[in-house]
C-alpha cells in the first residue's frame, strides 16, 4: 500500500472518514462486538484479547454447565432407582409381586404405589368360601299353605312372629311395668 503523503487529498479524506466510522463503531458497546469478530475474521493477523478472552471463558463456562447437567441427570436416575428398590422391597415384604403392583399403575393409571400395592392386595385377596352346612333353603319355593293362600300378608306376619318366638327360645312376652 502506498504512504498517505502519495495519496490525494480526498483519498486521505476518505480515510479518515472510513476511520472515524470504524472507531464509532468500535466505541459502540452494542456492536464493538461484533465489529471486533467480523475484524478477526477477516484479517488473521489482527487479535482482540477481549474478545477471545470472552470466547475462551464462554467455551469453559458451556463445558462446565455441560458437565453439571450431567451430573445432575445421573444424580436423579439414580435417585430414581434407589426409590424403585425401595418400593420394590416394600411390595415383597407385604407379600406382592412388584411386577404385579407396576402393572397395577399403568393399567389402572394409579398415581401412587402404595394405593396400587393396596389395590393388588385387595385384587388377590379372594372370598371367604361359603361352608358347605350352609343351606339357606329354596327361597324360590311356594308354601303350601291354605293361610298363605287366603291372606299372604297375615301369613308372613304369622311366620316372623314363629321365628322370632323361636329365637327367643319361647318366652313370653315382656310386660310394660306400670
């Protein structure tokens, strides 16, 4: 390039305008940033310590950020698995399969394990059988009985007064004491 003293007057003008624009810009904390980059880019050999300070620190920064989240994911996956054995081993000492209380959850969509752990208990718990001396008798069966016939009413009233006579194993009547 050729020394200022060779160029024209208006060269030097333009110049130092071209100058003027670039230290305002550089001034400028909303764009000397992105000045300074766009400086780097296009010629090497210029460097702006701030700038790559800046980059290095943003470079650490975001590693370091990288490394916490990681952290962090570990940390609750295996939070997340300690509390599954846990509830696991709640489940086996109640006498369920845990198998069988997660299946409860997602089929059922229970949102807590201990009401899916009590809803399995309750599943699997089965009916006391019925013992086989039980006869409650033919309630389909029709009385023979000419009294039925003539007033079902009286006749029904007549049969709990017997049952309830025989439940009290005959005795009379309890008298109103005066």
């Amino acid at each position: 390039m050729a020394s200022l003293e060779d160029l024209t007057e208006e060269q030097r003008n333009n110049i130092v305008k071209r100058a003027t624009v670039l230290q305002k810009l550089l001034d400028n904390p909303e764009v000397s940033e992105e000045v300074k980059r766009a400086i780097m880019k296009t010629d090497k050999s210029v460097r702006f310590s701030e700038v790559i300070a800046k980059d290095e620190v943003s470079g650490t920064i975001k590693e370091q950020s990288k490394k916490i989240e990681e952290l962090e994911q570990k940390m609750i996956q295996e939070n997340a698995e300690r509390n599954l054995e846990r509830r696991h081993a709640e489940a086996r000492e109640r006498g369920l399969d845990p198998a069988d209380v997660e299946k409860a959850i997602v089929e059922r969509g229970i949102g807590k394990w201990d009401t899916a752990m009590e809803f399995v208990e309750l599943s699997q718990r089965s009916a006391i059988p019925t013992p086989s001396s039980f006869n409650p008798g033919n309630s389909t069966e029709i009385p023979d009985d000419k009294e039925f016939y003539k007033n079902p009413q009286q006749w029904a009233t007549n049969k709990a007064h017997e049952v309830i006579d025989e439940l009290r194993g005959r005795r009379p009547p309890l008298r109103a004491v005066k």
